[in-house]
C-alpha cells in the first residue's frame, strides 16, 4: 500500500483500529505488536524492549488487556531477574489472529477507492 | 458497530483511515469532517466554528490538502468579514466521497472477524 519511486513522495495508506471498552483501548496496533513480541521472545521484558517501551508500560498495556476479555491475553509471572516469562494464552492468540485478519480485509476490501485517491494524489514531490 | 446496554460498557470498534504523502496527512477524519462542514456551511468560518476548531487551524488543514493533490480540495476566498465564503471543488467532493466509501467498506470487510472479538470481550461492567 506504498507507493515510492527516487526522490519522490511517499503516498500511504495507514489505517489504524481500535477496539475500545469503555474508556480501555481494548486492543489496537501497540497492543497487537506487544503481544507479537512475546510470542517471540517469551518475555515481557524483552518485548518491552524490542518495542522501546518501557517495562511499566508493557506491564499496564497486559493489564489493560486482560481485564478487558473475558479469560486473559497473556500469562506472566512478574517476579525474578529478567522480568519473568510471559506467554500467550489461546484466547490472547485468538485476538491477535483476528484483528490481522480485521486489518487484511480492511485493507483489501479499500483498495479500490484507495487507488482512486491515490491518482489524484501530486506524485512528484513539490 | 457500537452496543450499548443499561450501565454496561460501551464496547466499540474504531478505524481511523489516514491518507499519508510524505510527512502530510494528506486525508484523514478530521479534515473529511472539516470537508463536509464546509460543503454544509459555505463558510470556513462557520465549519471550524462547528468543528470547534480555530479558523487558523481550519485554514491550515485546507492548505494543506490543497497541495497535496493534483487540484485543490478546496475553493476559499480568505478575506472579508465572517472569514469569506469556502466551497468544494469537484475534486474536493470525489475525495469526500471516496473517503467514505472506502470507510464504509472496511467497517463491512472486518465485521466477521469483529464479531469475533466482540464475543471474547467481558460485556458487564466490572
């Protein structure tokens, strides 16, 4: 969804979906690639720093999350050198799951008007 | 895309399509809103005043859409008491509506898979 040719300008598309309960961003993109990050490494330590995030942060975001659904999105042990091992539960890779799949339709079923708007977007930079 | 029921929390999905050329937000939601008060008010004045937003802030966001794309979005003689008269070109009102379209499209797209989520969600207050 990037356009980008020499010296040109950069033409995106950047759609970003929230998902709110109450006044708590249930989910949204921070919280999808945080919870990306601890598949990986297993650790809320090391996502947090993958993320330039600090830990705290991490720690709150997990919090929000779990308190929001009804089973919780990740498992963690907060103690310990190393912040402790985190991991996903089935419903944390649940959601993960579903909101890519949310954000690859969206993006598909836009892509007809989005190139309409794009033709009408200056190229050359100017 | 919202459910609301007695004091229980308000469960919501929010996309937030941005159109990006460069380092300019060539499109987004506060300038489509700002698009359509202009078309309802003929005024840029009046649209801002709507929109809560200053006229210079108003005036800016027209600026800037009007070089990003290839006509400008917006037809506005700046003088003149009450900020003079505002209105959209053809081009203006293409990108209005492709804008919404592709908003609407997406909403349609994710609905499965927000279903989805919404059924993982706690729905009472706690």
């Amino acid at each position: 969804m990037r356009t980008k040719t020499n010296d040109r300008q950069t033409i995106a598309l950047l759609p970003r979906i929230r998902i709110l309960r109450g006044k708590d961003v249930a989910f949204g993109p921070g919280k999808a690639d945080l919870l990306e990050q601890i598949r990986e490494t297993g650790s809320l330590n090391q996502a947090a720093r993958r993320l330039r995030m600090s830990y705290m942060k991490a720690w709150l975001l997990v919090r929000v999350m779990n308190a929001c659904y009804k089973k919780p999105l990740v498992k963690a042990s907060r103690g310990g050198s190393g912040g402790g091992g985190a991991e996903l539960t089935s419903a944390g890779e649940r959601v993960l799951s579903l909101y890519r799949t949310m954000e690859r339709q969206s993006l598909r079923a836009m892509e007809p008007a989005w190139a309409g708007i794009a033709s009408l977007l200056k190229s050359e930079s100017s």
